[in-house]
C-alpha cells in the first residue's frame, strides 16, 4: 500500500485520538462502581394512615431503623407487635401509662376469674393473679395437670397475647391494639387506633357461645356436618367464627342501637377503680340506669332531659330515652331475682362438655367431626397424615405432644335454667362447668376416663344472658321452683 499524504495523515491523527477516547470511556463505564441505594422510609413499603393523635415516627413504637436502603436494615431491631402485654408498658405506656397499669391487672388481661374456677373444678386450692402462671406440664400425673394442659393449649387461645384463632373473624391484634386497631376477614384494614371500639372488635373474641355472640342473637351450632348449615353455591359454608351459627332475637339493646362499651365502659374493660376526682367505677347494673335515683353511674353518656333519662350511645351518637321500672313485679320481687330471669329470652346452655386429649395418631373416629371450633384442630383432622398429633402452647407458641378435642351431650337455648346465687337471691345460671377430661397417650392406653369437674350444682354458675327483652306474659313460672338438673 502506498504512503498516506501528510494531508491524510493530518485527518487520520484527530480521528485516532477519538476513537482511543471513546474506548477508554467504555472501559471506564464497565468498571464503574453500581449506584448506592436511595435511603427510603417506612412509607415506601407500607402503605398507612394513621391518625393524628399516634401520628409519629414508625420507629417510635415498632424500633427499627428510618430510614434505610434496604428491608434488611429498615427491620433491624423490628418490633411488629408493639402493644403486646409483654411490651405495652415500655411502648404504649410511654404515652398512657396510667391506662396500662391498669390494663395489665384486669380481667380481660388476667382471666383470673376463668382460669381459677376451672383449676379449682380439678383440685387446685391457690388462685392464680394471671393466666400466665398456668403451669406447663411434660406429663401428666393428676387430673389438674390435664387441667392446666388444657387450659394453655385450647381454653387459652383468645387471650391479649394471642392472635386469636385463625378464622376470618377471630383474627385480632395482641395488648392495646387487640380492642384500638380495626381488623375484618382476618386482616389489619387500618391502622388508625379507635377510642371507642365496635362490636366487632368485641367478636373477635366474645364469639361461640359466650357473651357477646348472644347479644347480637348468636348461638353456635352442634359441629355434626348435618348440623352445619346454611351452605353457599358451592357446597361449602362460611364460617367466620369457625363454626355457624343460629340467627336468634338480639338483646333489645342491640336492635335500639347500643354497642357493647355503652354499657361497659372503658374505666370498667380497663380495670379502673376510680376516675381523677377518686370517684369510683362500680360495675354497671341493669338498675343503674333503668331505676335513676340521685348521682348516674359514671362512665354512662347520661343527662336528665324534659323527655326523662337519656342515653347517648357511643358510636352513632344516637340519643335514647331510658324507660324506668313502673311494673308492680318490680316492687315484689326488685331485690330476691335477678332482672334477666325474667326478661332474658334465651340463654346458652351447652350440657355435659367432653374434653379429650389424645396423643394417638389414630384420629379416624373423629374424621366426621373436624370443626369445633378451633382451626388448629380442624387442620390436623382434615389431614392425611398419620404422624402423631401436635398443639401449640397458646402462651408460648410451641407446639407439643398430644390434640384436645372437644364435643357435647346437648346444646340447647330455649330452656332457661333458674338457681340461686351465694346471696339467695334467683339468678339464671348456666353449665360453665359442666366438664369431663379424658386422656389418651401415644400408645392408645386411656389414662384418664371422664374425670368430671368438682363443682357445686353440677357444674352451674351464675350468669348474665345478654339477650334481654320484654318479660313473657308467664315470667311467674320462672320464679316458682328452680329448674331442676335434667337427668342423663
């Protein structure tokens, strides 16, 4: 090839020394190092609203690091359940202490009251202060030891530190936020914290037939699949509670509007004894606001008014006229009967409750009976497996040895059973206590056989039936003779 002119030579050196340029700019583009992550804050991953009282920093209450660039290490020191009795007091309590102090000795935290009458039924003779002192068990030795089993490991599953159940609508937060945040169909839906909490806060644990369900005119039905119904399209049922329900007449406070802290009161549901003036917060009666004389109760939305006593409920605000007692019956019988003996309109009454708990792997017997309730339960009996069966430890969360399975002689509503209180005054009464234990091991071996609870009356306490309305026009045959116990 001949010599290139200097002419050319002149146009080749610029060219050359662009190309060698664009070259070492590739190069340098390969080794350059990947952009740093933007540092995003919670709401880049969590979509919320919060309300303007708890409008604050997500670190605040659930640690964690804000902002971060990556879950990793947004979620160090991460507490998702900051309301949880175990840490209420050091999150919640930094704004409301007084209320958690309280909070953390009422019944709805202790369930003193439920816990001890069940272990005294099975031997126990020291009370308990909390449901956490229910001591855990690897074998079992007396009937009490079942007891406490079941009790941790069935009884215990709606209590403040669980989640609940599992159903759609027995799912919940933990502590402070099990009543103050909105859950529907299993999910958070805001996390906005309500003052006054609906009623289906309430349901989320006060469902099957205990109080609450009934107010709203529920009562569980048997678990025998013929016994289900109704079914949808599909052949299938919902079942939000875990079980279906008969539709019964609500409470005649229910269909006026009233929700359940219209009644029960924050003070009362919180455990609090007095308010600043150190007036005291008796537990509210039927007379307290249905035979007004002098002070209100506290804690009641109440006013005197030219239309008489007037209520104004919690939630819609609905203004409602109190009607007080003006039947002669009132005066007869005013201090020897309790006011839902004759105007309650059904009550529960779940006769002879059979508890068993079986370590077998041998679960076919109850294949026909895998709803009771308890979604635990029901997954492990509609399995195919035939390992032996497992529970968890509601207060620990670890699972163990062994299932409790539950089932009944009769559940019945319409006969309403009338017994004396300690105080000989006529109350409705109910078979809480009404309870066998059973116990088979791994090795198909019947340790236990219908160990029945030690109860006065056959297992009946007294109890209030949230379905009030008018007295029936034979409310005497009620207050005659006692309903005696039926026999087997």
């Amino acid at each position: 090839m001949p010599p290139l002119s200097r002419h050319r030579q002149r146009l080749l050196i610029p060219l050359l020394f662009a190309l060698l340029a664009v070259a070492a700019g590739c190069r340098q583009e390969k080794a350059a190092p990947t952009a740093v992550a933007e540092a995003k804050r919670c709401t880049g991953c969590h979509d919320y609203t919060l309300d303007q009282p708890h409008n604050l920093g997500c670190t605040t209450c659930h640690g964690g690091v804000e902002p971060a660039t990556s879950p990793e290490a947004a979620h160090a020191g991460l507490i998702a359940t900051p309301a949880h009795p175990e840490r209420m007091a050091a999150t919640c309590g930094r704004c409301h202490g007084e209320f958690t102090k309280h909070a953390a000795r009422s019944p709805h935290f202790t369930l003193a009251n439920e816990v001890n009458s069940v272990r005294r039924a099975f031997g126990a003779t020291k009370p308990l202060a909390n449901l956490t002192e229910v001591p855990a068990h690897e074998t079992i030795a007396s009937p009490l030891d079942l007891a406490d089993d079941l009790l941790r490991r069935r009884c215990l599953r709606c209590h403040i530190g669980s989640t609940g159940d599992g159903y759609p609508e027995t799912t919940r937060a933990t502590g402070c936020a099990a009543c103050h945040l909105d859950y529907q169909g299993g999910k958070l839906v805001s996390h906005q914290f309500r003052k006054n909490t609906g009623d289906q806060g309430c349901l989320h644990c006060h469902y099957g037939n205990f109080a609450g369900a009934d107010y709203h005119g529920r009562f569980e039905h048997d678990f025998g699949t013929e016994f289900r119904t109704p079914y949808t399209a599909d052949g299938g049922s919902q079942r939000p509670y875990g079980v279906e329900y008969h539709p019964l007449a609500p409470d005649v406070h229910a269909r006026a509007g009233m929700t359940c802290i219209d009644c029960h009161s924050g003070q009362e549901l919180m455990g609090i004894r007095a308010n600043a003036a150190g007036k005291s917060f008796a537990r509210i009666t039927c007379e307290a606001c249905h035979v007004a004389r002098g002070r209100l109760p506290p804690g009641l939305d109440l006013k005197r008014s030219a239309a008489g006593l007037v209520l104004t409920t919690k939630g819609e605000g609905k203004e409602l006229v109190v009607p007080q007692l003006a039947h002669p019956a009132h005066r007869t019988y005013g201090t020897k009967v309790a006011c839902a003996v004759c105007h309650a309109q059904w009550s529960f009454t779940d006769e002879e409750t059979h508890l068993l708990r079986t370590d077998s792997a041998n679960l076919a017997p109850w294949s026909l009976l895998p709803v009771q309730g308890s979604l635990e339960v029901e997954n492990r009996l509609n399995s195919e497996g035939g390992e032996p069966p497992t529970m968890r430890d509601a207060l620990t969360g670890k699972t163990a040895p062994g299932i409790w399975l539950k089932g009944y002689r009769q559940r019945r509503w319409e006969t309403i059973r009338i017994g004396k209180d300690a105080g000989g005054r006529l109350v409705v009464m109910r078979p809480l206590l009404d309870l066998s234990l059973s116990y088979i091991d791994a090795s198909d071996q019947l340790l236990f056989d219908a160990v029945k609870a030690q109860s006065p009356n056959g297992g009946l306490l007294p109890y209030t039936p949230h379905t009030i309305g008018k007295a029936g026009a034979f409310y005497r045959e009620r207050l005659q003779i006692p309903n005696p116990r039926p026999t087997p």
